[in-house]
C-alpha cells in the first residue's frame, strides 16, 4: 500500500475519498506491475509479426488473475461512488496529456499539445488525427453498472461488435470514475473478452476500442497493446490512408511505440504516396517525427511532395515539417529550406514561437545559410525570448551557434532573461547555452550574473550531470572558450571514475572532448594541481586529432600551395613545419623559427636530408676546432672569414644554429606542459645556445568557418588557440580567407611578396 500513491501518480491519477479507492489503487497497481514485464516505449522492437499474436493466450490469462488484486466479492463489482465526483482531482483522466495549466506559465511546454497546433488550422485534419476535446453522449454510472453487469453474466454469447460497443460506451464515463473503472475486476474481464474476439473487429471497431483506451488512459507499456498492434498490422492494407493515419494518431496518444505497424504503412505509402493530400502529408510528418522512425527512401518522396503544396502551406504547417523531419534525423534540400525561409520571411510577425524554433532546429541541421531569415529572426527574437520558455531560448541560441550567427540583440536578450529563471533549466539546456555563447566567443553585457548563474546551476544539477556526462563536459568547453575554468568540476571531469563514466555511459564519443578539456587546462591554469588525464589517453586523443588535421588540410589545394611557397621562399623544407603545435585545437600550424637578426631558423630536423646532417655535424666539429687554433694562431683574424664562409654556402645548416634545431617546438601538449625533453635538449645544445632569443611564428591558414557568419570575429575555439599560443611564447600570423584566396589567384612573385610581408613584419 506504500507503493500506491507513487503508482498512481505515476499513472497520472489520483486516489478518490471513496469506499472503493484501494480496490481501484489495486487494480491500478496491477495494471503496472504487468506493464513493466512487457514492451512498452522503450522496449526492444519486435520483429516477428506472430509474436504478440502468440502472446495473446498469456494475456487472457494474466486478466483472468485480476481478482487477486480486490479486498473481496463485495468489492468486485463497479459499485459508482458518486459522492466521489466531489472530491476528485480536476485532473482530466481522459488523457493526462490533455491536460493544460490554467494559469499563464511561459515555462510550461507540453511537448505534445503544443505540437499539434497545426491540426486545428484546416478541417481536414480532422478526418485523420483524434481530437481529445469532442465530446459524445455522456453515460451515466447506472448505465455503466449495466453494462458490467452484462458483461459478467453474457460473457460467453456476447458478439465482438457489442463488446467493442460496450468498451466504448464505458470510455464515456465522468472522468473522475474513470479510475474506478479500471480498477473492477468486471472491466478486467471485458477487456479480456476485447482479446479473445479481437479477429472479429474491422477497422472501425479497432479505432474506436483505440479511442476508448485512450480516454480511460490505459498505461503505455500494457502488454494488451502488443496484441492490439499486431491486429493494426494485419488491417493495414483494408485502411484508406485517413484511417491509417488516424491509428497512427491513436498509438502517439498512447504513448506505446508501434514499429511493425510503421514497418508495413510504409509498404502501404511506397505504393500510395503520390495521391496524399496536403493535410495528409503534414500529419504523416508530424507522425513520423514523433515516432523516430523512417525510411529514406519514404523521406525523400515525401520531399517532393512538399514541393507540390510548397505555395499553399502555412506558417504553423511549415514548422511542423521542419520538425518532424528533424526528428527522424532527415535533412531537407537547400532549395526547400530557402523556401521556407522566403515564406516565413514574409510573415515573421505572425509565425508562433514553437514554429519558429522548429525552422530554426532543420536551418541548424542542414546548415543552410539564409540571412534574410536570420535578419528578421534577429529583429522580432529579443522582444520574444522573455515570454519564451528555457527550451525554446536554448534551442534558439544553439541555432545560433551552429549557423555562426553573431546577433548581440538576441544573445543579450537571452543573457538577461536567463539568470532569474534559470532553475528551470535541464543539464541540457545549461550545456547547450554555455556552449553557444562560448562558440560564438560573445560575452553579453552582464557575463558576471550570467555566467555565476550558470556556473551555481551546474552545482545544484550534479546528479543530473553524472547521468549525462556528455552535458557535463559541453558546459567546461563552453566556459573555458570564455575563459572561466572551475576548478571544481574540472577536477571532478577529468577523474578517472567520470572518464570512465562518459565512455561507457554515452553513445558519444567523448575522448577529443576530454583532451581539448585537459589541454586548455595544462595551458590556462597553471596552478591547477587537480586529475588530468592519463599518458595514454592523451596520446591516444593526439594521435586521432593529427590523423584527421593532416588528412583535411592535405586535401585542400590551396594549402598545399601556400606550404610549397613558403618552402621556396624560406630556402627549404627544414624551415617550415607542418604540425599541430597545440594538439588538443583540432587544427594544425605552419610553424616557422627566427633568429634575432629575423633569419629563418633550419628547426625541422624531421625535413633535413641525413647527408646533410652528417656533413654538419662534422663540419660543425671542424669548424670548432679550427677556431680554436686560429684563435692561438692568428688572434682571431680568420674567426669572421670562417663565419662568413659557412652562413654563405646554400642549403647548409650555419653552424652557430645547429645545435638550436635539436630544440623539439611542438609537438603534444605533454610536452609543453611537463617538457619531458628537457634533459635531452640540455646535453644536445650548449647553455649559450638555449639561452639564444628567437621568434617563434605560427601560421594560421584559416577559412570562413572558423569566424562568426560574415565577420571578422573568430569562433570560440579558435580564438582559444591563438590565446594559448600567445600564452607559450609564439607569435600568430594569420592567413585569413579574405586576404590569402584572392591573393593565390595572382601571380607567382606576388604571392611571395605577400608572404614575405607577412612572416618577417609579423616577427619585427
């Protein structure tokens, strides 16, 4: 008896102030406990369209144990408490998602009323989708009393179009003995009957029993379901496409997830898609998406389809499509999207919030750029974002950031109508913000409220947090693009337990997270004496970083030619390198070393000939020698004649630098964090030589999408290397797209004059 209020408001009910109200949490009790051992929405998909069929003799014998679960036979009939009327809950039983909050609450997002507007817009969708507000003659407690008792007492000779008669005159009840119903023993053995005869029901049977399960709430996961879909399976093919979608309808009201029936409407549409209507496309969407579960193949006819009713499609419409596609995780083609956009240009003022943010979700799937939208979005989002609900205000700010879109308007707006509020945040709502702001490098005008608010939720939300490690480790990039490192959850991040956590945990990859993490943390907190990762793990994160930096700058032409050129000019691949001196950036660096007197450095011994090596170690040796004799020999005279001797011979190491290109610059960030090469480099060079200033210069060959969409300013990552790089000592030159593209269009002489300028008045 413990257990009954948890189950019952599991089940969306409330207990009623009646003589009956424990036989009824009972039986409410055993509807639940027999759920739990059967699929339900997040059950294993069933591939054999036999199985639920096979399981229907189980079924009828699991309701026939029913009676276990009443006090005794006085209790076992209906027995109407009407004095229960006055004390109910004003819940609506009918289907807990009808329920709606009377009092205005921005916060309140019902993730299934909210998206079904658009069915209310045309009087078409009412033949395909179930309206939970029609009404229909009620039926009185005395009448359902009748019923039962029939039901008892005829239960051998009843015929199944009477007993789905009887099932749905019942649905029409009061709601508030709703609950009661479902806890007789006699609406058990009805509902057993239902099985037993479930061969013998057409289609309108079967959508009016699914109706009726839907308005008397039977539990989502209830093993009956599964029989009831398989008996959806089997009629697929005697349904017109209305009564097909409106099933579908039925089964997302239930909540129970119906994948075989999906398997075989799809079937059905490959041969039927091209006479669907308009109103039957949209719902067909919003079902898809609901579900999760699609074909391309159906995707993409659909697509065509939209492009036949593109013109005649509203605003709502529009948003529903856009969101069921994203849901089945299925792009739309550019065209289409620029559609859309134009339409919803056109009309900004009068598109809802839900369908603006569903445009917004499928322009930050398929990254489609359309600035038009996204100047009006800019212009009507801030006055809006106030009475817009946490989830809507992430999602429109992780658009943002995905399309590189840097509105301070709008971020600004977000930032101040954020830290009152921000209770109502989920882990992942604080994950995705954090990470938007940080991505698009903008600090608002109020980042001390702001980012404290964040940072204090993070705290509250740690259990949250240790069950979505992946939000965790989204929330610390996000605050350290914008320099805040807490310590604290850095240190809790970075422990062996959590990593082990959010690799086992998550269906994420989360190593290149982690040692992006670590690495700005071995730069930025020098103080930090918290967990980092381990040996292996970063060098397995550096490895997989490199791999994929080399493979994509090496298949861009330009950056080839920009690396041959600087070799040309240079005077040889032993002054330029091409590595990732910050590994954990994601991006590689041309680096190149200047003397004192800004002379190119040979560093790169990995470039340098093995010939050529040997001949300046022994030149070297000679050169040594021979200073000291004609030292003792000639005071110093033939010193400067020798020097000049060696800097003039080409391709040749000058010997005073030989020594400085055992100097490993790079490489991982261990490396630069711990220098394990200390020791090494102090017995290969002399003092003299280590102590000798030089310029280190990191060539950054940057494109358009490392910046914010048609500026200047750089995304947060990026703008987080050149920090760090700061930080150690190098001086960045940027070959940014708009100054280094039109150049290479030009001719040789000035492509090298360009680059000339660049590295030596870079390095002054």
């Amino acid at each position: 008896m413990a257990a009954t209020p948890k189950l019952l408001k599991l089940l969306g009910y409330r207990a009623f102030c009646s003589p009956f109200a424990s036989c009824a949490a009972r039986s409410v009790a055993y509807w639940n406990v027999s759920s739990t051992q059967h699929g339900g929405l997040h059950s294993p998909e069933h591939t054999n369209l036999c199985h639920s069929a096979k399981k229907a003799k189980n079924v009828c014998g699991t309701f026939s144990s029913w009676n276990i679960f009443t006090t005794s036979s006085a209790h076992q009939g209906l027995e109407f408490s009407k004095a229960s009327s006055s004390e109910a809950s004003t819940l609506q039983l009918g289907s807990p998602r009808t329920t709606r909050v009377v009092e205005e609450d921005v916060e309140v997002f019902d993730s299934f009323e909210d998206t079904r507007v658009f069915l209310q817009l045309r009087p078409e969708y009412r033949l395909h989708s179930y309206n939970a507000s029609e009404t229909c003659q009620p039926l009185s407690v005395s009448e359902g009393e009748l019923i039962l008792h029939k039901v008892t007492v005829y239960q051998d000779h009843l015929q199944a179009q009477v007993i789905a008669d009887y099932l749905c005159k019942l649905s029409s009840l009061p709601p508030e003995q709703r609950s009661v119903l479902l806890g007789s023993s006699r609406f058990a053995v009805l509902c057993q009957l239902c099985v037993k005869k479930i061969e013998l029901f057409d289609t309108q049977d079967l959508i009016n029993i699914l109706k009726a399960f839907v308005i008397l709430g039977i539990p989502h996961s209830h093993s009956m379901l599964d029989v009831y879909e398989t008996k959806c399976c089997h009629q697929v093919w005697e349904m017109s496409m209305d009564q097909l979608l409106l099933v579908a309808d039925l089964w997302r009201y239930l909540g129970h997830r119906v994948p075989r029936f999906f398997q075989i409407f799809f079937s059905y549409l490959n041969l039927h898609w091209k006479d669907i209507s308009l109103s039957q496309l949209v719902h067909l969407i919003y079902v898809i998406g609901e579900n999760r579960q699609v074909s391309q193949d159906v995707m993409q006819k659909l697509e065509s389809l939209i492009l036949k009713y593109i013109d005649l499609l509203n605003l709502e419409e529009v948003g529903t499509i856009c969101l069921g596609f994203f849901k089945s995780n299925t792009g739309l083609s550019e065209f289409v999207m620029r559609k859309f956009g134009d339409l919803a240009c056109a009309d900004m003022q009068h598109l809802g919030s839900h369908a603006l943010v569903n445009i917004l979700k499928m322009f930050r799937f398929t990254h489609v750029d359309h600035m038009n939208f996204m100047k009006r979005f800019g212009e009507i989002a801030p006055q809006r974002i106030p009475s817009l609900g946490v989830q809507g205000v992430m999602h429109l700010t992780l658009a943002c950031s995905a399309l590189r879109f840097l509105d301070e308007g709008v971020l600004n707006a977000v930032a101040a109508s954020l830290p009152p509020r921000v209770v109502h945040c989920r882990s992942k709502d604080v994950a995705k913000i954090l990470w938007s702001f940080g991505t698009l490098n903008y600090k608002p005008p109020n980042a001390e409220e702001f980012y404290s608010s964040l940072i204090n939720e993070i705290h509250r939300k740690m259990p949250e947090f240790s069950q979505f490690p992946e939000h965790l480790i989204t929330c610390l990039l996000g605050l350290a693009f914008s320099e805040y490192f807490p310590v604290e959850f850095i240190d809790y991040a970075l422990s062996p337990g959590f990593v082990r956590l959010a690799q086992e945990r998550t269906k994420f990859d989360l190593l290149k997270e982690l040692y992006t993490l670590d690495g700005a943390v071995g730069i930025e907190c020098p103080d930090y004496r918290g967990n980092r990762l381990s040996a292996h793990l970063q060098q397995e994160g550096s490895e997989l970083l490199w791999n994929l930096a080399r493979k994509d700058m090496n298949s861009k032409p330009e950056f080839l030619e920009t690396l041959s050129l600087l070799d040309t000019m240079l005077g040889g691949p032993q002054y330029i390198k091409h590595h990732m001196i910050l590994p954990h950036t994601r991006s590689s660096d041309i680096e190149v070393q200047l003397d004192v007197n800004l002379k190119p450095l040979p560093f790169n011994r990995e470039a340098t000939p093995a010939e050529n090596v040997a001949k300046l170690r022994l030149k070297h040796m000679a050169v040594r020698l021979t200073d000291d004799l004609m030292n003792q020999l000639l005071k110093g005279k033939a010193r400067g004649h020798s020097q000049d001797k060696t800097e003039s011979e080409p391709g040749q190491l000058p010997v005073e630098l030989k020594d400085k290109a055992a100097v490993p610059l790079g490489g991982s960030l261990c490396d630069v964090a711990d220098k394990p090469g200390a020791m090494e480099i102090a017995g290969l060079c002399p003092q003299a030589c280590m102590q000798t200033p030089r310029v280190k210069l990191a060539i950054q060959f940057t494109n358009r999408n490392q910046y914010s969409y048609g500026s200047r300013n750089l995304l947060g990552l990026h703008n987080m290397k050149r920090r760090q790089l700061v930080r150690l000592g190098y001086r960045v030159v940027e070959l940014s797209h708009w100054e280094w593209f039109p150049i290479l269009k030009r001719t040789r002489l000035e492509k090298l004059a360009f680059l000339h300028e660049k590295v030596f008045t870079s390095a002054l």
